[in-house]
C-alpha cells in the first residue's frame, strides 16, 4: 500500500496518523535506546567493529522516521487542526 501524500490527506486521515504517530514516537526512542545500548557494550567488551556500526545504522533510520512525523506535525498546523477539534 503506498502511502499518500500528506497534502492529500482528509482531516480525519491527518488526525489518525497523528495518534498512530504519537505511538511510533514512543517505541522508536526505545528502540533507539537499545541500539545504542547495543552499540556501546560492543565497543566496550570487544572494541569497534560490526556490532558497533550495525545497531547506529538502524538508529539513524529510526532518526528519519522523525522528518515524517514533523511534516504531519506542520500540516495539522496549516489547517488549523488538533486533537480537541475532531471531537467535537
């Protein structure tokens, strides 16, 4: 499934990405803390190699995730829009 543009999105469809983006935020930084905690034990038990760079790559690739996020972010902005209006 290819995900639309976010321009294109309807209110309704912004909003639920916001939320679904608000969980993803939170397991991603935990992510990211294993990653790195990955990657500091590996350096310290056996120095710089494969396991040190491996985990950082996914940690940056989680850091992309973010730009998406904010575009959404600034979208819901543009339109005016937050949480507290879908409800009412």
């Amino acid at each position: 499934m290819t995900q639309k543009k976010i321009e294109n999105l309807t209110d309704q469809e912004l909003l639920q990405q916001q939320k679904n983006a608000k969980l993803s935020t939170i397991i991603n930084a935990a992510i990211m803390g294993l990653f790195i905690g990955v990657a500091i034990y590996s350096t310290i038990k056996k120095g710089f190699g494969f396991f040190t760079v491996f985990p950082l790559i996914f940690a940056y690739l989680l850091l992309q995730n973010k730009k998406k996020i904010k575009a959404t972010e600034e979208e819901l902005k543009s339109r005016n829009l937050n949480e507290k209006s879908s409800k009412i």
